[in-house]
C-alpha cells in the first residue's frame, strides 16, 4: 500500500506525524503541571481566605472556624471564583466562603463573601496586599460595588449548594 506513496508525499506524512506527536506531548505536559499546582493555589487561596476572615471576625476565626475543603462550585457566574467549607469543632453550622474577583477602577481584587444560612451572605474584606487601594476603595465605589457582588455571591452560594454540596 506504501509503495505507491511517492518520497515526497512520505516525508510531508512524517513530518506531519512528528509536529502532531509533539504538539500532544506538549499538551499532556502542560496538563500535568497544572493538576500539579491546583492543590498548591487552593491552598494559597484558602491562606488569603483566612487571613481575610481572621481580619474581619477575629472573635471567631481561628478559634472557633477553620477553612475546609474547597467546593465544587455549580454556577455559570463564578468565572475566576473558588468556595471553601467552613468547619467548626463546636457546632454544625452550614457556612461556606467564597473568593472572587471583582472588577474595580484599580482593576480585578480578590474579594471575601462569607455565607451563613441562617444570616446570609455577608461582604468580609479583600484579600489585598496595598492597604491604599483598599481605603480608596471603600471611600469611593464600596457601596454599589459591593452591593452588586454581594448579590451575585447569593446567587452562586444559591445554585451551588442545591446542586452541590449539602452535606
């Protein structure tokens, strides 16, 4: 059946075959190293958590709560987002926290919402490393910004934990 196949025609199917085999080694590779990292960035992304949460409620974070495993969220509106469970060694309260970035003037920031099923979704803080961003922040756009995303945070604690997570 080869034989037919004149040299020219040969060497473009080889060539052909090498470029493909390369491009899906480099393909697996790539997709091995960031299943590689994603428990790295979760972890980074729950540290960041905390530390919002230990700011915000220092009465009850690390004493009474600590983050938990992350949660597979089930919303089309969480673009850039991830959810954690809430544990507690006293009680079984159903809360969970979620990190997403919000759009801002001074671009995209890492904002906490905190969800209690008994009192809601709450703003927390930002996970942010410039304390001058964050008070310009809350001077000037705080109230409509956070307002709208608080919303949106419903939303996907909502459709995420009727279809997810209910344990």
């Amino acid at each position: 059946m080869f034989e037919t196949i004149d040299k020219d025609t040969k060497l473009k199917g080889k060539t052909y075959l090498v470029f493909t085999s390369l491009i899906i080694v480099m393909a697996l590779i790539l997709t091995g190293f960031s299943l590689l990292a994603r428990k790295s960035w979760n972890e980074q992304l729950k540290e960041q958590v905390q530390t919002v949460l230990e700011k915000s409620r220092p009465d009850d974070f690390p004493s009474k709560y600590t983050i938990g495993k992350p949660v597979k969220i089930n919303s089309s509106l969480a673009v850039s987002s991830n959810m954690y469970k809430i544990t507690s060694s006293t009680s079984n309260a159903k809360k969970y926290v979620l990190i997403t970035r919000v759009t801002s003037y001074w671009g995209p920031l890492a904002a906490v919402f905190l969800y209690d099923k008994e009192s809601g979704v709450s703003f927390e803080g930002f996970a942010l490393s410039s304390e001058r961003i964050e008070t310009q922040f809350t001077n000037t756009e705080a109230d409509i910004t956070i307002k709208h995303w608080t919303e949106k945070a419903k939303i996907i604690f909502e459709q995420t934990l009727d279809t997810g997570d209910k344990k």
